[in-house]
C-alpha cells in the first residue's frame, strides 16, 4: 500500500516509529501490518541470536525462537526471503501446506506438512541432526519451556564445520546464500541474511484463506584476514648474507572470481650479498623446499621462482661492504611468487589469530668469476665447491577468522609487524634473542574491516608498555592500564585520549570503566621516536595495505629478561583526501519498510500480505566512532649482567669503568668500540679520490684502494665489535 501526500506520510512515519522503537535487538513483534483489522501480529514473539561464534574450528549459530502459546503461527528461518520466488512460496495458498521444496536446502522447514499440523502448538518438538536430515544446516531443535510471559523460548541451533555452511544454496539451487562483498590483498568477506518470517492464517479455520507475514533478517558475516610475519632469514654458509626485501599475503581466486579461503598466495622477494667482487650465485632449477610445522599446509602451485641457470641469474649490483666501505660485494635479487595450501579449519578460534609457520628453503650454487678488461665477466665463471648454499627463512602466515551477525560488527586492531634493530621479530614465543635495553622497536598494526580503511586513518591515542604478560591477555581488557604505576611507562598519550574498553560474552557487549588522559597523566614518559598512519612506502608508491607505524626505543622496567606487553590506543579519523561521506541518520535505526496488501504471481493465485523490515542498529559505522586497543607480548632482555638496574630511570647503569653501547647493547670498556663510521669516511675519501683513475671509460665497477694500516685498523675493529656482540 503506498500513501500519497504530506500528511499522510508524516502520520506513517510517526506511526511506524512508535511501533518498531518497541522491538528488540535483532527480533520484532507489533501489529504493523496496515490491513489486519483483527489485530493479527498484536501478540508476537521474536527470533533473536544467541550465538554465532567459531571455536577449535567447529561453528556455532543457535538462534532463540519464541512461539507464541495459542496462536497459530509458524516461524520459518531461511537464507532467502518468504517471496524468493513469487510462484512458489513456503506456504501454498491454495491448500495451506506448508513446502519444504519451496525453502532453501539451509532453512529450517525440515517437511511438508499439513494446515492442521504446522499451525498447532506442539508442532515444534526436540529433534536431532537425524530427524533433520532433510535439510543440510540445522542440526538441533530444543523445546523450551514458557518465560511468563506468553511465549516459549524455543532453540534452533546449527553445529558444523564453517565449509559446510558455505555450501549452502538457495531453493532453486542455484547460487550459495553467502555473497563476496568486500575484498582486499589482506582480507576477505563474505555475508548472508538470515530471514526469519512469522507465518499466521488470515482466518484460522480456512485453510485457503491466505496468510499473512511479518519479517526481517539478520545479516551474519565472515571475515578471513591474513597478514605474513617473517622470523628470519638466515644463511647456511658465512659467505653469503640474505636480507629480506618483503613477503606479502594475498588472496587467491578461483576461475569463477572467486576468493578461496583455503588458499593464499605468498610473493617473497630477498637479497643475497656475496662478500667478493669476483662472485656470484645462481638458483638451483626447483630446489625450493617448504616445511610447514602443520602438516595440513603445503605448496599448492609454484607461480614463478627464478630460472635455474647461471645466464639467467640477476646480474651483480656491486655496492661497497656496509661495515668499512672498503670491499665490494655482489648483490642478487631473487623473487618467488607461490600459492600456498592454509588450512586453519581445525583449530581457528573467532577473532584470535592462528599462526601457521613454515621453514622456506632455496638452494644455491656459488660461482667464482674473472675480470675481463675490469669488469666482472659471467662467461669465465666456475663453480666453487660442491655442496649447495642454502637460505633459509621461517615465515608465518597469521590468519585471523571473525564471524559475528552485522550488530556486533566492530573494528579490530591487528598485528602486521613487530621487528627490533635487526629487523627480527621479538613477539614473545618466536625464540628470538629478546629486545634489549635502548633498542629501537618497530610496531606496525593494520585495521578489519578493510572495507573502511578507504575512508578512515588510524589515529594514536595512547602507547604504554608494562611488564607481564598476562595483560596481553583477554583478562585483561583495558591491557596495561591496569598494571602497577612502577612496573609501566607511557611512550606516547595524546591530550583526546579516551577509551572504554568493550567485552563480548554471551550475555552481550559489556561496556568497562572509560580511561582518560588523566589515568597516565604521573606514568614515567619516555616518548616515540615516530609514529604515522603509512599509506605509501618510501618510494611513493601506494601500500596495498596501510598501516600505523610507530617506533619506539625500549628501556628496561626490570634488570632481567621478561616477557613485556605493549598496549596501544587508537581511534579512526575520516581521510582528509576524501569527500566525506554522507552520515546514516542517527534516527530511525530502522528503514526501508515495504507494506502490500496483496501479492499476485502469474496464475493470479496469491493471497499473502507481508510486512518486510530491514532494521539495522548497531553496526560497523557506529563502531567507527569508538576507540580500540590493542596489546601485544614481546621478550626482553633486560640489562647486561654486570649492570644494576635503576627503577626510578628505568636504566641500566654500566659499573665503574665501563660504558654502555647503543651498538652492542652491553658494557664494555672505553675505547673499546672504535668509531667505525669516523673510520669509513677517511677511506670513502680516499677511494673518491682514487676511483677515476682506476675505471675505465664504460667500466661498471672499481677498485678502492686503502692503506694497509687503516685496513687493518678497521678490520681490528669489526672483530672487536664481533666477539662483543657474540659474547
């Protein structure tokens, strides 16, 4: 029915509102329906989510039916609405059936049944995933009992594996309930509505009489967010040095376009330094080996890796040793592109991250070169020795998993990077070395759902470190917040600074105690050296990822080796760079009503009148507004064993004699670190100096030639510095 003219649509829209502002989260249940004089839908139950979670792998939805007592209704859950298809709808109107061919494989009309029997209290009974067979998704029906109210709190539950809810299709079988909506190098996701239809009798003694309907949805997602952490990168012979350049994640799709959340394809891209001018290496053809410490991950294809040949080996970039600029090196750039089998199915948990790690090996073959006329010639060289170098890198593919329906949609902080000086990760149970007093770390944190970082930039509010590990946990929401004054420090608090920290549980979202500025406003303040939201690298070009960098130098809140938890604060501020978008209007919450008396298919059969609400409340934008933490646990050092520790300077103080050094991270003697860098630029000029004379016209490299006494004092030093760091 459609009102035409001012006062009428202002009398429906106060109407309206009045109405559905008495519905419930996610349920609903007043006569709204214009022409049912009788008052058909006055007394109403509702159909609310219980839960919708994943844990060990296996997915749990169990929705809270409530069946009204002495009224004949039914209540029919399905992926597709009650009009799907206009000739073929769930309830006949020529003899009041009820169809199940005419439901999607996933509802929960499990038979065909009769007027007399669908329509009459009892109907809904307990039953199993035996007596449900019929039907593909819903594997428990449970009875309940009466609230006092009037209705009966019934229980449709489905308990399965996450795959076989994606097979789900819709009553004509031919496109699955869950549509890609949203997609990125990073993350995937997928939603569906749930509609859930009060089915009533215009007239409960005529069978063919009509029906009428009330119904609405509940829009579930999935979300499948992937980020790659590199542990190290390491090199089985001395001679040769591998440094990452990077290692992305990316999603893989099938021939129909679309994501396969099984799979993920992995580009990885390092440098090979050979400390000679007079050798280079080449790839050995389909020596790439991976080891996965879960058997279930593997290589699924191989989309390119370097051709196994010595002329088809990069070409040497001779650069001068970064130690003493006095030795030219060559460096080999090497790519492999691969798709990679990730299976998380039996153990993903929502929203915690899964890390699934494997050892990548590359086999290599060394060549000793000559010169022809001073340039490095490929053609003279010789393979030296016989057995293969091996570069080994451990990478994790960090796979986080979230499901909620789209009223619990929120934004999430998540861990794309945290690396120390030697751009190890330091993440506690990565067996790293541990961060060490006056090191400088790295943090870098990305946002879900990826579909807003188009519209929003990660703001820092808050930067605080504390000693323990427990505060990284779920008991403990508010993180380092909560951890004793002497045993944390601040190292960034913006003046906006707010947080209200948010806990999910059964019964709902729990709002905690807000946090202010003036919380940290007497914590010890040992300030970042950097912090910024990246949304291009160094070069300019666009990351496909953005992410909130911050860096910060590590000081020691205890004189031994401890497990330390960052926690951070950030806020989501609009993009200056953009139009900004138009705001949902704070009222109504819910929109987009459609009213019709009558609904007639081509054999002019239909006598149905519905009433549609798509209702949303809370969602992802609102969330927006909100302020999110994030924590993370990462191993320290502490201070070198002949320092003491200062509390109140959280210092490491270097006993008498001795000096601490930001190189080493240890006491040493004065004079005991030569200043290699005031060194190198006596030699750098020196081989200015001499380099035109020694190249030749077109010669793309040269020598530098040093005197032997500063060769040896620099070579003295890097050893010095060598054992230092050993010890």
């Amino acid at each position: 029915m459609f009102f035409y003219g001012g006062m009428a649509r202002l009398f429906f829209g106060l109407v309206l509102v009045v109405l559905l502002v008495r519905m419930s989260r996610a349920g609903f249940g007043d006569d709204i329906s214009q022409d049912n004089e009788d008052n058909r839908f006055a007394n109403m139950g509702q159909v609310t989510k219980d839960s919708f979670d994943v844990e060990s792998g296996v997915v749990t939805l169990q929705l809270n039916v409530q069946d009204t007592e002495g009224i004949k209704e039914i209540w029919i859950l399905d992926f597709q609405p009650y009009r799907f298809n206009i000739d073929a709808m769930p309830v006949n109107e020529l003899d009041g059936q009820l169809m199940m061919d005419q439901t999607s494989e996933c509802s929960s009309v499990y038979e065909t049944a009769s007027w007399n029997d669908y329509f009459n209290d009892t109907y809904f009974t307990d039953k199993d995933s035996t007596g449900l067979a019929s039907k593909k998704l819903f594997t428990q029906f449970t009875r309940g009992s009466l609230n006092g109210d009037g209705f009966r709190d019934n229980k449709i539950t489905f308990t399965g594996d996450m795959g076989l809810f994606f097979t789900c299709k819709d009553s004509i079988n031919e496109d699955f309930i869950w549509q890609m909506t949203d997609i990125t190098d990073d993350e995937i996701e997928y939603r569906t509505k749930l509609y859930t239809t009060n089915v009533r009798p215009k007239d409960p003694l005529v069978s063919t009489g009509g029906i009428s309907f009330v119904q609405s949805h509940i829009e579930l997602i999935w979300r499948l967010s992937r980020s790659v952490l590199t542990k190290f990168l390491i090199s089985s012979t001395a001679l040769i040095r591998p440094i990452l350049e990077f290692a992305r994640v990316t999603a893989v799709y099938d021939a129909l376009d679309r994501a396969v959340p099984t799979q993920s394809a992995l580009h990885i891209r390092f440098r090979t330094v050979v400390d000679s001018d007079t050798q280079m290496l080449s790839y050995n053809t389909d020596s790439l080996v991976y080891d996965p410490d879960n058997t279930n991950h593997g290589i699924n294809a191989i989309d390119y890796q370097p051709d196994g040949t010595l002329d088809a080996a990069p070409d040497c970039e001779f650069k001068l040793d970064e130690g003493t600029q006095t030795q030219l090196q060559c460096q080999q750039t090497w790519e492999f592109k691969l798709v990679l089998d990730v299976d998380t199915s039996g153990q993903v948990d929502n929203r915690i991250p899964v890390d699934a790690s494997g050892t990548f090996e590359f086999y290599f073959t060394l060549y000793g070169c000559e010169k022809t006329n001073n340039e490095f010639d490929k053609a003279t060289c010789q393979q030296v020795g016989t057995d293969p170098a091996k570069i080994s890198a451990l990478i994790t593919i960090q796979t986080t998993v979230f499901i909620q329906d789209m009223e619990d949609d929120q934004v999430t902080i998540i861990l794309q990077s945290l690396t120390g000086a030697e751009n190890e990760d330091p993440s506690y149970g990565t067996g790293s070395r541990g961060v060490a007093h006056k090191e400088t770390v790295d943090l870098k944190v990305k946002f879900s759902p990826a579909l807003l970082r188009k519209d929003y930039d990660l703001d820092l509010l808050l930067f605080m470190v504390c000693k323990g590990e427990e505060y990284a946990s779920d008991t403990y929401a508010q993180g380092c917040l909560e951890a004793p004054s002497s045993d944390r420090y601040v190292a960034h608090r913006d003046g906006s600074f707010s947080f209200i920290p948010r806990v999910s549980n059964e019964n709902g979202t729990t709002l905690l105690d807000e946090y202010n500025s003036s919380h940290v406003a007497e914590d010890t303040y040992q300030p970042l050296e950097s912090q910024e939201y990246l949304r291009e690298d160094e070069s300019g070009q666009a990351l496909a990822v953005p992410v909130h960098q911050s860096k910060f130098v590590n000081v020691a809140l205890s004189g031994e080796s401890a497990v330390y938890t960052i926690t951070t604060v950030y806020r989501l501020v609009e993009r200056l760079q953009v139009p900004l978008r138009k705001r949902r209007a704070t009222l109504p919450k819910m929109h987009d009503v459609i009213l019709s008396k009558s609904v007639w298919g081509r054999t002019r059969t239909g006598k149905s009148t519905g009433t549609i609400i798509e209702r949303h409340s809370r969602d992802v934008e609102d969330s927006a507004r909100d302020t999110h933490g994030h924590a993370v646990p990462f191993t320290t050092m502490g201070c070198p064993e002949d320092s003491e520790h200062i509390q109140e300077e959280l210092d490491c103080r270097c006993p008498v004699g001795k000096e601490y050094s930001l190189k080493t991270f240890e006491c040493l003697e004065p004079g005991a670190e030569v200043d290699v860098e005031e060194e190198t630029n006596e030699v750098q000029e020196e081989t200015n100096d001499d380099e035109d004379d020694l190249k030749k016209p077109g010669s793309k490299t040269g020598m530098a030639p040093a005197t032997s006494c500063t060769l040896w004092l620099i070579v003295t030093a890097n050893a010095i510095i060598v054992l230092m760091r050993m010890h």
